[in-house]
C-alpha cells in the first residue's frame, strides 16, 4: 500500500514564525497562546537560526494560508454582563453573552458540528430560546421529589440558571457542561 504524502515542509526557520505571527498582527504572548505554546518557545523559535521542526510547522502552513483562522477562533470582548461557556469537556463550544433585563443573547461558536453547539443550527437564538437551553441542561420542572431535589442544592426554587450554577448544567448522559462569569 502506497504511503500518502502532503503538502507541507518538515521544517521552518525563526524568520517564517516570526513573519505569520507579524502578518496575523499577534503580539508573541497572543501568538503563543494561539500555537498553545510558552511565550519563550516562540521567543526561541523567532530567535532561532536552526531548523525548526514538528508540529507547528503545520500550524504555520495553515496560519500563512488561512489566516482567517485566527479571526474565528479568537474569543471576543463580552458583548453583555453575563457570560456562559458552553463546553464539551475541555473544548469550547459556544460562548453565549446574556442580557436578562434586556433579554438579549449573543452566541459565538467554535464548532462547526450542530450537535455540539448549545443551538445547534440557530445562528441567532431568542431570549425564549435560551431560556429553553438552560432548561435543558437541568432536570426537569415535573421531575419527581423535584422539592428534595432543590433542597439539596439549597436553592428556594426551579430557577434553570441557579440549577446551572450549582451543578454546571452537568447530565449523567453526556460531557457537556457551562462555566459561567458574571
């Protein structure tokens, strides 16, 4: 069986790092927290007159021909007070800013599978509809002993964020939780 080849060098030099990461418009510290690296790994790499190998010479084909890439996956100021992170186990899935008083939502993803985003295919989910994904991340309002229940968790009554915050609107059947900032 024929081995597949691609497209890519093995190696780089400092001057090609350091070239994407000015043509991205990063800092080294933002640069290296998009590579997932130390900023003194990039200080080395940029610094460096030997050839550097691995997988970030992968990452940089990729950043020099789709440099859009760092556009999609940066993560915005929050647009309202109220922030959650809708995440499958450590990978962010969505980012949903909330407005309560306003009822205004604003969603961000960073997955382009529906079944792992909080909305699936609504771009532009409504108050109605996010009031309906934190129901779904608890249980239910008819669920049995649901007084018990709400004890336990020492909250007064069935209110789906409060639930969220106590529990990270965890569910036994899947890996899916949400950070919240206030």
């Amino acid at each position: 069986m024929e081995q597949k080849l691609f497209a890519i060098s093995n190696v780089l030099c400092g001057k090609d790092i350091k070239a994407i990461r000015k043509n991205l418009k990063l800092t080294q510290a933002e640069f290296a927290q998009l590579c997932n690296v130390s900023v003194k790994t990039i200080e080395r790499w940029e610094g460096s007159d030997k050839e550097i190998t691995g997988p970030i010479v992968t990452l940089m084909k990729v950043l020099r021909e789709y440099p859009q890439i760092r556009e999609e996956l940066e993560i915005p100021a929050r647009a309202y007070q109220m922030r959650l992170w809708y995440m499958h186990e450590d990978e962010i899935c969505t980012i949903i800013d909330v407005e309560e008083r306003k009822r205004l939502v604003k969603v961000y993803n960073y997955t382009k599978d529906y079944i792992f985003r909080a909305f699936g295919r609504e771009e532009r989910p409504t108050f109605d509809q996010y009031e309906e994904f934190l129901e779904s991340r608890c249980f239910p309002r008819s669920r049995d002993k649901m007084k018990l229940i709400l004890r336990e968790l020492d909250l007064p009554f069935y209110e789906p964020l409060m639930i969220i915050e106590k529990t990270q609107g965890r569910m036994a059947e899947d890996n899916f939780w949400i950070k919240i900032e206030r």
